[in-house]
C-alpha cells in the first residue's frame, strides 16, 4: 500500500534536483520549472497553511477550483501530504481558488477557509487585495516552513479524492516525461500528474498554446504527448 508522502519520499531520496513538474503559459509567456526538492518545498508550505493556520484537519474535504497551473499541483500534493480529500463539487470544509472564481467563493469566507491565489509567477499576492476574510496565498505561504509532517500520518485507506483511496490513487504509474494540457486539478486530468509522480517521472503542463506551439515544446523538453492514463476506478 502507498500514500503520497511515501510516494514524494521515493522522489526525493531518487534525484531531488531533476524537474518533475515544468509549466508554460502562452498567455503570459510564463515558463516555471520545480525541481523534486523544490515542488515538495511548496508543498510543505501549503500544507502547513491549510493545517497549522487555517486549522483543515486530517479527512476533511478541500475544494480546488483552479484553471491548469503549477500552483494546482502543489495544492493536490498539499492536500495529499495532510491526509485531505480533494473534491470539486458539493460540500466542503474549505476552498482554494484562483482569480476567475474568486467572486464566487468569497461569500462563502465567512464560513470556511477560502484561500485565493492569484496564479502569478514565483506565486505573487493579489495586486489589488483580496475580499475580507478570504486568505491571499501569495502572501501567507511564504512565512510557512519549508517542511511538513502530518499528524495523523495520511492512511492508504484515507480518501484522496472522492471515491478514490491514497493507496488506488498510486497504483498505476509511469515513468515517462508527460506533456499535458489537461488540468491536473480536475477529474479528467488528475492522472497527468499523480501517474508520473507514481512512477518516478515528471509533467510538462502547457497553457494556452497552438498546436504547433504544444508539439515544439514536446521535441524541447523531450516530452511524450502519449494519451493520458486512467486512474484506478
């Protein structure tokens, strides 16, 4: 059986300085590469925000509402590390959000934690703020430590998205280079990154390119293009 910190464990102990998720943004000409070592450092980070300070405990549900991103990607992994299952619809005991939905989470700040990032490199804040009582990643992630170890340790048999356990999320994996326009943090799209943590190998993740623009970054960052594999269940 497997949960994520075993899996991240495997990833760092093999080569902590080989990229595992590189992100390109058309839109904005953004390119942003994370290391193993590096991804699981915002990992820590986010973890420690979602437990330590907005007081998300072990089991409950986190609703992620991101476009396709690199920051959707430390957030399942956050997730994952504090033993929380990662839903997209129904209830939740907290939220985290980009700036296109932001307007529709807010109300609900009161209520729960609604942490907002706004999806700009190296994770920069709002410019403009964020509503009240919503939580600007951008500026509360930074402060948090740079490791993380959950209390309770998350369990195989802990739900880490809805009908999925830790231990089925990781069953299946492969080690290739995966080039994907899919979003990770999205039903569909989730296999792109938890297949190739899996199998110790790594995500291209591309926004907002043409096609001929997705096949040059391919052949760039020697990535396969190869159809996205299913998860378990």
């Amino acid at each position: 059986m497997t949960t994520f910190p075993q899996v991240l464990a495997r990833l760092l102990a093999a080569d902590p300085g080989r990229p595992l998720v590189t992100f390109y943004d058309d839109a904005t000409g953004e390119r942003t590469e994370l290391s193993v070592a590096t991804w699981a450092t915002w990992v820590a980070k986010v973890s420690s925000l979602l437990t330590d300070e907005l007081d998300v405990e072990h089991g409950s549900r986190l609703l992620v509402d991101l476009p396709a991103h690199w920051l959707g990607t430390v957030v399942l992994g956050a997730a994952w590390a504090c033993g929380i299952e990662v839903v997209w619809d129904g209830e939740a005991d907290a939220v985290v959000t980009g700036p296109g939905t932001l307007g529709r989470w807010a109300p609900e700040a009161g209520r729960i934690p609604v942490v907002a990032t706004a999806l700009l490199p190296l994770a920069g804040p709002f410019a403009d703020g964020v509503p009240a009582e919503v939580h600007d990643l951008g500026l509360e992630v930074w402060s948090q430590p740079d490791a993380y170890v959950a209390y309770p340790a998350p369990a195989d048999h802990d739900l880490a998205v809805a009908g999925t356990t830790q231990a089925e999320l990781w069953a299946v994996g492969s080690p290739d280079r995966l080039l994907s326009e899919a979003n990770p943090a999205s039903r569909a799209g989730l296999p792109c990154l938890t297949v190739p943590l899996a199998g110790g190998g790594s995500l291209v993740l591309v926004r907002n390119a043409a096609p001929e623009r997705v096949g040059r970054v391919a052949m760039l960052e020697r990535a396969t293009t190869a159809p996205h594999p299913r998860r378990p269940g």
